[in-house]
C-alpha cells in the first residue's frame, strides 16, 4: 500500500504535522497528535461540515492540563491522502489549544504514522490486514 507523505505545516511561526483530512468531502485541518488519544475538532468545523455534532455519543475527555472536556463523538468516514477509513471523531465547544486533534483512536491502529522532524514531515503507511 502506498506511503501517504505530508509536509509539516508552517503555524505561528513553528513548523508542525498538522495536514489536511478530508470528511464528507470537506477539508479540515489537524495536528497528528501521538499523545492524544482521541481526535477532537471544533464545533465551527462540525458546522461547516454538516455534522449535527451535539448528536453523537457524550463523554468527557481529560486534556493536557487534567480538565475534562465535553466531547461528542461521531464515527465518521475520514480520509488520509487516498485512504478511507471509519474512526471515533469528537467535537467539543471547550477545545481551546487553537487547532484540531487527529488522535490514536481508530487512525494508529490502521496506519504506521513516522514523525521525521529533521526532514519536517510527517508519513502514514496504510497497515493490510496481512501486516498486523
């Protein structure tokens, strides 16, 4: 399965992996984040998409500072580069680190994701079921 490569992204000053997914064929932007384990986006980016996001499955999720946020979870089609997947997807009014998560959840399980910060870029190798 072919390597699907993403350039880091320039973000206040910093370079970092943050790249384009795709949802119901709406781009949206996120920070692969090896530390969450869920992907969280905002609620404007729900909207833009359609997502009726307060109708998915609540549940609190703890951020970096140990707070709880409330979160409301779809199971939504993504795609990464050419590669469809199904993943957990939250959407949170109280996301307040400025851009959107893609977490472990449902995407690490079914890529090999390499963080190269030398060459700053971030690489997903879709896994087969043959390769687990």
């Amino acid at each position: 399965m072919p390597l699907i490569e993403f350039p880091y992204t320039l973000h206040k000053g910093y370079l970092l992996p943050i790249i384009p997914i795709s949802i119901n064929s709406h781009k949206v932007w996120v920070f692969v984040d090896s530390g969450a384990t869920f992907s969280i986006l905002s609620v404007d980016d729900a909207e833009r998409i359609g997502i009726n996001w307060e109708s998915g499955r609540p549940q609190m999720i703890v951020v970096g500072d140990g707070s709880f946020i409330p979160t409301f979870i779809h199971d939504l089609p993504i795609q990464i580069g050419a590669t469809q997947i199904t993943a957990p997807i939250g959407f949170s009014e109280r996301l307040g680190v400025g851009f959107n998560l893609l977490g472990r959840t449902g995407v690490f399980d079914q890529f090999q994701v390499c963080f190269n910060d030398r060459a700053r870029r971030v690489t997903f190798q879709p896994i087969s079921p043959d390769n687990v």
